[in-house]
C-alpha cells in the first residue's frame, strides 16, 4: 500500500473543520479493508503515530494530524451490499461513504455491479422508503467518521446517535488486524468483557468525568463502545447500518417570537407535552435558535447560496424554535399540531410568524438553515482571524441536564452579555446540549471567551452533564477541559486506550493529557 | 379586489437525471413541485391583497388529479379557493388549447380584475400560456413583472426588459406575469397548511364548464411533438498536459476566440 | 392569399435602432424560404426606423413590410400585436419568425392565439422538412435535460420565437429589397397599458461575482496572498472579477463576500477560470458558467470533468504567460 508525503499536494489534509491545524510526514489512500490493514501493520511496525480522516467536517479537530501518517478513508466510499434479517433491512458501506452517499443510495437504491445476486434482487425489492434514521446534519460527513464521533442527528431527541443505528462493524486495529464486531457478540457484564482480540476490559469505576466516550458499563455493547472512539481505539473499515422505514407523516415548524423567553417558555411547555401525551405522534427535534442568530441569519444571507432562497425571518422576531413531528398517523400528528399551535400562541406567538412544512421535500429548507447556521459563523471566524491571528473557532458543546435546558440557555446570554463578546445560542433545547458560539474581535476576549467555556464546563461537569456532547473530544477539548476533568476519570481513559492501543499509535496527543 | 392566479405542477427539473445507457431522462421518482414563477405569483398576489387590505385569491390550475396537490399549496399560504380543470380530454394539450381552457374557466369562475401567471413553466419554458390567456380574454397584459402593487384603480408594474426595467400601469382586468420578485416568496403558516388539508377543490371539467371540445386537449392543439432526444451530454473537454506555459496558454486563447466571441 | 414567405419581425428599440435579435433571424429565414419558395420578409414596426429598414435589407430580407406611426414608436402588445395580426392575416406568409427577446415573447404568443395557430419557443435550431413541407422547430424542455422538435402541420402561419444568438446576421450589401409601407392605424389612447417610466441598466454591477461576465477564481492552488495578487492581476487582463474557492477564504486570503461554492455564492458568468481549485462538488454546485476553463497542477482534479478548457501546470507559470500573452494582443 503506497504512502505519499504530504508536501506539497496534501497540505489540505492537515487541517479540518474545527480550523487547527497539524503536520503529518505522509499519508495512505487505502481503497479496501485489506489495503487499509496493510497500512496499520507497517505503521505498526515503524512505530508512526497515525491519524485517520473521514472527510475532515469534525468540529473538534480529531482528523488534524500530529505528526506521524494519515490514513484518509475517503477511497473506501464503496456501498458493498444489503441483507434482511426479520424484515429488517441492513446496508453495508465502507467507513468512508458519505452520509450523502447513503441518502441518495436510499432514495434510488441502485445495487452495485459486484453485488451478489441475493443483494441484487433485495434492493429491487426494498425500493426507496426507507432511511438511515439519526441524521447529522453534516452530510458530507463519512460513515466512519459519523460511526467514531457517535454523532447526533437532528432527530437526536426521538432517536439517538448514530452508534445505536450500527449493527456490525469490520475492525481495523492498530496492529492491522481485521475483525467483524457484531451487535450481542461482546456485552460487558458486571465486571467487564473479554474483547476479540483475547485481553479484558473492566467497567468504569470512576464518575464519566463530563466524556462520553470509551466509558464501559455493564449491559453495553462493544459496538456502543467503539461508537464514540474518536478514532483513537481502530479504525472503521466498514459497516453495517440499520436502516428503518420513513415514518409516512414528518412535519417541521418553524415557530418565531418576538422575545426569548417566549421561546423558552413554549419549549418548556413541549416538553411537558411530550412526557404527558403517550401518543404515536413523536417529537423527534426540538431546536432553538436566539435572537443574534437569527439576526446573523438576516445579514448574511446574502452571501451564502444556500439560504439566500430562504424566505425573510418575520421581522419582529427575537428567537425561533424548529420542531419536528413524526409519526405513522396523520390525523394524530394534526392534533398534536393543534395542540402545539395553542401552546404557540399562549406563549405570545402568532400563527402568521409560524412556517409549516409537510413531508422531506418541503422541510429541506429548514434543514438548510439548521446546517447554515454554524457555517456562517465559522465565515464570521475566519473574517476576525484576517485581523488577528490568535483568535480561533470557540464553541462548546455541552450537554447539561435536560429539565434546564432554559436555565442554562439563560446563563449563556447574561455571561455573553456581561463579557461583551458577540456570541450565538443555538441547539436541542430539551436535551440541553446548547451550543455557545462565540465571535472574540482580538486576544483579549479570547481568552475571555476561554475563561467563560471553562465556567460553564464546571457548571456541567457539577450538574452531571457531558462537556463533549455530539461533536467529540478530539484534539480541541482535553487541552481545554483537561483540568476539569476528574483524574479517577483521565485514569480511566488512559488504561482503556491502552487495552484497544497498547502502543498508543493512534493516540498520541491525548496521552499528554490524561 | 378579486386575483386569479394560475399555477401548474411540474417536475422538479433540478432533480432530472439522464439514464447514462439509454440517453432518455429519467421521471420516476422525480418529486412534482409548485412551478417556481407560479409560486412568485402568488407571493405577488399575496402581497397585493395585503397591500389593499381586502381581495380574494382564487387559483387554477389544469392536470392530472394529482395536481391537486399545488393546488394545496397555495390555500395554505392564503388562497381563498381552489379550481382543478382535470379532463381526458384536455390531455396533450399544447399552450393554445391549455391557455383556451383555462380562459374558459377563469370566465365561468368570473369576476376577476387581475390573473396572474408565473412567466413561464420550468418544464417547458414556453412562456406562452399568460400572454395567450390575456388573449382569449381579450385583456390587456404585462409580462416578465418582478414587482406589482395597486395604484389607485391600476396596477403598476415593474416590468423587466432586455434594456433594464419599465414601470407600466395596467388597468383591471389584466393578466400579468411574474418573473423572480426581489423578494422571496413566503412559507405556509401552521394554520394555514391544516387547513389547506381539508379545504375543497373545486373540480372543472368537460361536463361544468363551456367548451368547444375541438379546442381543447390534443384536438384544440396546433403544433405536435415529432421527437425528443437528449442533448450530447457534455464530454470532458480539452486537457492540454505536460506543455510549456507559452504553448498551453497560446492554445487556451484560440479556444476562447471560437467558444467566448469577443473574450481574449 | 397564401404565400410561402418567411416573415421575421425585426424588433426595434425605443429610437428605431434594431435589435439584433431580429436581424439575425433573416438568415434562417432565407434558407427556409428557398426551402419553402417563397423569400424571406421582414417586418419592421416602430418610429424614425429607417436604419432598421437598411439593415433589414443588408441582412438578407427580399421584402420589407414597414408600419409606422405614433402609437407604434415603442413596443407595446396592444398595438404590435394589432398590427402584425392584421398583415399577417392579409398577407398569410407560411412561417413567421421572432426573437426570444422579452418583447418577442410577449408579442408572439398574443399573436398566435389570435391567428389560432401553434408557436414553438426559444428554438435553438430550425430545420425544414421537404417531404412534409414542414418548418422543424427544435428546442430544449426540461431545463436543458431534453430537447424535443415541434411541428405544426395543419395551421398557418407556423411560428416560433427563437433564441437569441443562435444565428449571426448575414451581411449582403448589395441586397435590394422591396420595401412596402403598410398603414396600420391605431389610436394611441387605445394602448390600454401605459408606460410611465423607463430605467435602462445596460449591465448589472460587473464587480460582483454573481452578476460578472467573467470570474477568475482562485483555489488553494494558488499558494498564498501573493498568488492572489497575481490572480486579480489576471482577473483584471480578462476584464472579469477575481473570486475564491472555500479554502482560500478559509485560509484568510480573501473576504468571503467573494466566496464561491455551496457555502458562498453562486455565478454565473460567460467564462470562468478556476485557478488551483480542485473542484470539489461543493464548490462546483456554485458555478453556473457557459464556458469552464481550469488550470491545475493536479492532473487528477475533478474540476477538469467539468472544464472545456484545462491545463495541467504551475498557476504562477501559467498565469503570468496569461497576462502576457493578453496584453500583448491589446
């Protein structure tokens, strides 16, 4: 398996979303899970750290590379096949497949040329209807990285992460062995679980320490373990994901107020709702929007072709939430809307500041403006660094407890506004995962900015919650939070790396840390 | 003040693909969608109501039943009612024998002191059902409006043309067209769109409305359709490769000269 | 009467100038009017048109109908569509040719729904079936994705508006024509629309990328703030913008009001000329141009699949020998 030097051609491939940046010596392209084990053993055998990539979207900068060999998974994009198991139907992609590439595969399933000829006629059969049900709104993301980062989707309050949609996985790890993972074939019990490889791994006994990952506990999955692994325990060579129907009925408001308590009123209000009502109507998102994005969202539209034929924000309005209703029956679906829309307008709203829209095609352009939104703050990011070199991308990504979501939101917005740095509250409001994005104009309130994150991180950490939600650790938040977190906790990590790594090659900046 | 605006269901071209082996476009599972100039018109015709604080919006549309679903569209961002013209016999119908019944239900429907159209389908991009309309009718029309208000008992228009813009004014009843407004038309509110769920649509066809049957469909239609083929994909174009600078570049402004007249 | 003419409007501006729309038509109107054995005709309505009647004549038309008169001094469809009604019903030619300019396609269809006869739009191409002595009109549907041929068999005359820029006007300078002056009257007053303002904008601002004939874009190819000097410097010798790939705005290179791509802006220019820009589908999704020239040290980047021009070399090399080569020709 050949392997290139990054200078100069690949330079790109040091940086990623998250805007750090690293170096790395080389980098390997491998096609197929033999190449991509080939490339493991030898690294293995020169002792190079290693780094891999999907397609480089992560926020948190774990495809920057330090140092040491990059393994891009962007040629394993193939789609190899689709089984069915009890009218269950389970699409194996390679680790780099985009989630794009699955969605158009989805909605005109087309079997591959070297399918067998059982994959063949299933997917005749299967037709489209069906989906990939937790959907990250960064669709150009690949499976793998997805699968790693655990990510979130947007239906993340009715649904879950990604992890939960993977039912088998092909294993690479650091020595180059491959091994199929499949769902129910490693469950920790109460002490631990024996792993494929032959060694132990205990349950944590330590508080989770605010991180979500690589935190074993009895009744998990390996699958769920490795789900979140950040790529630092292997790395995914391909998958098999559980695909679900298309509920027949979706929905997705957009409801403006004029104040943002109006707005966290409402979302209060729905999540009573949602616990009281045992319908089959589900609220599989419920996001919130404040008033500074949304008056981003006015500015800039301009500039960015995705929303620029996105219809005017009503111009009263100081906060939005956008909710999405999905089930199998319309008539119930239409009630809860009914309901909703009297909660709406007990919350102050009116129906006319109210966007509606039916069925996926229609809810598109709101899925336009959920993914624009963190866009168009990393332009803005990349404007002020123009001025000053040292200000960087600074966004948490926390999850607090899910009954505060309103509390927390106005923590943000009194600590934003006394620091008198410009910042953006937006997120899932009822599973209080905010996310703060903050704009600093020079060094100085970046490191504001960086004493505020560390504030809040604490605040999370004492109420239990995640400092890492659906974006990962990566290479941005131990260095960050390190100090935060628990050592019992960093312990942990350390030996659970260890068990999965033992020559710590793919994890190499977090071992300074913990 | 009562508005008819006239809308068609078409699909979405941006989703059309062309079968690599076959050379024929592909239809199946390419979603149907409001005609994009139709819903500026209604965008306009909203606007226009709410400029005059009083008007009823009526819309029509000529198809197959499943057109009815457009239909629904526009009821839920404000439309008063809705006429679905849906016949065997109005199948095949070019833009004379479409814009002849349409006309025909826009009289018996009645009254109306504007219709709007959206200049033109992204199907056929013929431009032609308005302004044939307008003729039937016997109206006055302005095409290609990227504005519309009321002034006074007259309609001004900003019409936009090869040179720039005219502002015209055009007395009721008129037919005017729309182009893309400077602005972006409006989404359904959650009232409006259940409601448009169970509002009815009005059905016209060849037993309620006033026709003469040989004007109508195929029959009414004077051109045909000979063939359709698809246009030669677009192969890969010249690469020039391992050239010295001079020669590659010198290269690069002849194709230019032939391809960009008046570049280079 | 019937004849077997082929009747072009020759549209004219506000002042009588012709537009060149029109003209250009005289040139398939010839060939099909030998096809057809009759000549080709062109029909000029307006005021002071007599550079549109000279014109007309160099470019091919064997007879010139002229209407004139106040209420024909600029465009209007009540009484354009009147007059061409009227001649058209008298003179009954085989086929009639429009501009698809926005007068011609605001005219063209009133027209033929009152003669009650078929009207193709914005032909690309027009043929002549001898067999069935039949106009072909061919033109694309479906936004570009088919192009189908349209024939009308039984009604006359057979008309079609056509897009402009398909033909060039020919140029026969000895061509005499016969030159009729038709009166068509028509009160003023019974325009029913008034125009009551006129805003000419001859180009829309052509520094901004969206609107701008020409962009030169830049990628990460370009290596740095000096590549961007060099890549406006060659924005500036084609007379075009100088725009930017996602990674050059990333890199803090150039603004993102300049950016091009999903996440910027779309555009649409006559010519666009990618500079070390890969060509991801993110950033192709924002280009919308006529013709795609790249240049690229990679030979493997996906922006030549979609090039009609591309060559493999250093930009700096390739960009200076550009700029020279051009300023030379000036």
């Amino acid at each position: 398996m050949q392997r290139k030097p990054v200078m100069p051609d690949y330079e790109s491939y040091c940086r990623d979303e998250s805007r750090l940046g690293g170096t790395a010596r080389e980098i390997a392209f491998p096609e197929n899970a033999r190449q991509l084990a080939e490339v493991l053993a030898a690294a293995a055998k020169e002792k190079l750290k290693v780094t891999v990539q999907g397609a480089r979207t992560g926020l948190a900068g774990g495809a920057v590379p330090e140092g040491g060999l990059i393994i891009s998974t962007q040629n394993m994009n193939a789609i190899l096949g689709l089984r069915q198991e009890a009218g269950v139907y389970y699409l194996r992609v390679q680790g780099g497949v985009t989630l794009e590439d699955v969605h158009a595969f989805l909605r005109r399933p087309k079997p591959g040329d070297n399918w067998t000829d059982e994959a063949k006629s299933l997917c005749e059969e299967m037709g489209s209807g069906q989906r990939f049900t937790p959907n990250p709104t960064e669709t150009t993301a690949t499976m793998g990285g997805l699968f790693a980062s655990n990510a979130k989707g947007t239906n993340s309050l009715g649904y879950g992460g990604v992890g939960s949609y993977v039912n088998s996985l092909l294993w690479a790890d650091a020595g180059g062995s491959l091994r199929e993972i499949t769902r129910g074939e490693y469950v920790f019990d109460q002490k631990g679980c024996t792993l494929p490889g032959g060694s132990y791994m205990t349950v944590a006994d330590t508080p989770k320490g605010g991180l979500p990952l690589l935190y074993p506990v009895q009744g998990m999955d390996l699958v769920d373990l490795l789900a979140g692994s950040e790529g630092r325990a292997g790395i995914i060579a391909e998958l098999e994901l559980r695909l679900e129907p298309e509920p027949a009925e979706s929905w997705g408001i957009v409801y403006f107020f004029d104040t943002d308590a109006a707005a966290l009123g409402f979302a209060a209000e729905l999540a009573n709702w949602r616990v009281q009502e045992e319908n089959t109507a589900m609220l599989s998102a419920v996001e919130y929007y404040d008033g500074a994005t949304l008056e981003m969202v006015r500015r800039e539209r301009e500039n960015m072709a995705a929303l620029k034929t996105m219809a005017e924000l009503p111009t009263a309005a100081g906060a939005a939430l956008y909710v999405v209703l999905q089930g199998e029956d319309p008539e119930t679906l239409e009630l809860a809307l009914g309901e909703h829309l009297e909660l709406f307008e007990a919350a102050g709203g009116r129906d006319e500041d109210s966007w509606a829209a039916m069925g996926s095609a229609e809810m598109e352009v709101f899925d336009t403006l959920r993914h624009g939104v963190p866009e168009m703050i990393n332009v803005q990011v990349d404007a002020l660094r123009l001025e000053c070199g040292a200000i960087h991308k600074t966004a948490t990504d926390f999850e607090g407890p899910g009954q505060r979501g309103a509390e927390y939101c106005e923590m943000y917005h009194r600590d934003i506004a006394g620091s008198g740095v410009e910042g953006f509250v937006f997120g899932h409001i009822l599973e209080n995962r905010l996310h703060v994005n903050l704009l600093p104009r020079n060094e100085a309130e970046q490191q504001t900015c960086h004493q505020m994150m560390q504030d809040w991180a604490r605040r999370v950490l004492e109420d239990g919650g995640l400092i890492a939600g659906e974006s990962g650790v990566g290479r941005l938040r131990l260095p960050l939070y390190g100090e935060i977190i628990p050592e019992s906790r960093k312990k942990q990590l350390s030996e659970t790396l260890r068990i999965l790594d033992p020559e710590g090659c793919f994890s190499g900046d977090w071992e300074a840390v913990l | 003040m009562r508005i008819l605006v006239c809308v068609k269901q078409v699909p979405d071209t941006t989703e059309i693909r062309i079968d690599p082996e076959t050379h024929s476009m592909i239809r199946t599972g390419v979603p149907s969608v409001l005609n994009i100039f139709d819903r500026y018109a209604m965008e306009v015709a909203l606007r226009l109501r709410e400029q005059a604080g009083e008007g009823h919006i009526t819309v029509l549309s000529m198809g197959p039943a499943q057109a009815e679903a457009v239909l629904r569209e526009c009821l839920a961002l404000g439309a008063d009612a809705a006429y679905l013209a849906t016949d065997r016999a109005f199948g095949g119908a070019d833009t004379l024998a479409t814009s002849y019944v349409l006309a025909q239900a826009i009289r018996v429907i009645g009254d109306f002191d504007l219709v709007l159209c959206g200049k033109q389908a992204i199907d056929g991009d013929t431009a032609q059902v308005g302004p044939e309309i307008a003729q039937h009718l016997g109206w006055p029309q302005v095409t290609n409006a990227a504005e519309l208000t009321l002034q006074g008992d007259e309609y001004l228009a900003k019409r936009e043309t090869d040179d720039g813009y005219e502002m015209l004014l055009l007395p009721p009843p008129g037919v005017v067209t729309v182009t893309k407004p400077p602005f972006e038309p409006r989404y359904p509110s959650v009232k409006g769109k259940l409601a448009a769920k169970r509002a009815e649509i009005h059905i016209l066809s060849t037993e309620n409305l006033p026709l003469d049957t040989a004007k109508a469909g195929l029959k009414g239609s004077p051109t045909r359709v000979r063939r359709t083929y698809t246009p030669a994909v677009k192969t890969g174009g010249v690469k020039v490769e391992g050239l010295p600078p001079r020669e590659s570049v010198a290269g690069l402004l002849e194709f230019l000269q032939e391809k960009v007249p008046g570049e280079a | 009467m019937k004849n077997h003419d082929v009747w072009v409007w020759i549209e004219t501006t506000a002042d009588g100038a012709p537009r060149p729309a029109g003209l250009q038509l005289l040139n398939p109107a010839a060939r099909l009017a030998q096809a057809q054995g009759g000549v080709p005709v062109a029909l000029v309505m307006g005021q002071n048109v007599g550079e549109a009647v000279q014109e007309a004549q160099s470019g091919g038309a064997r007879r010139i109908i002229v209407v004139e008169g106040g209420a024909y001094a600029r465009y209007s469809t009540d009484a354009y569509t009147h007059a061409m009604v009227n001649l058209l019903s008298e003179y009954a030619p085989a086929t009639v040719l429009l501009g698809a300019t926005v007068n011609g396609r605001d005219l063209a269809p009133r027209v033929a729904a009152s003669l009650k006869t078929g009207l193709t739009a914005d032909c690309t191409e027009l043929e002549y079936d001898r067999e069935k002595q039949l106009v072909v009109w061919t033109r694309p549907a479906f936004g570009g994705n088919l192009m189908a041929e349209i024939i009308c068999p039984d009604h006359r005359p057979q008309m079609g508006t056509v897009r402009p820029g398909v033909f060039s006007q020919l140029c026969m300078g000895e061509n005499r024509a016969e030159i009729i002056t038709c009166e068509v009257p028509f009160a003023k007053e019974d325009i029913r629309t008034k125009i009551v303002d006129t805003i000419l904008q001859t180009a829309t601002d052509s520094r901004d990328i969206a609107t701008a004939e020409i962009v030169v874009a830049g990628g990460r190819g370009i290596g740095g703030p000096q590549g961007v000097e060099l890549l406006q410097r060659l924005a500036e010798a084609f007379g075009g913008v100088a725009g930017a790939s996602r990674a050059v705005v990333e890199s803090g290179w150039m603004p993102h009001t300049l950016q091009i791509g999903q996440t910027g802006k779309v555009v649409a220019p006559r010519l666009y000329i990618a500079c070390g820009i890969s060509g991801a589908v993110q950033h192709r999704v924002g280009i919308a141009a006529d013709t795609v020239v790249a240049i690229n040290s990679d030979p493997e980047a996906p922006i030549f699949d979609i090039a009609d021009y591309g060559i493999v070399g250093d930009f700096f090399a390739v960009a200076e020998e550009l700029i020279k080569q051009l300023t030379d020709k000036k």
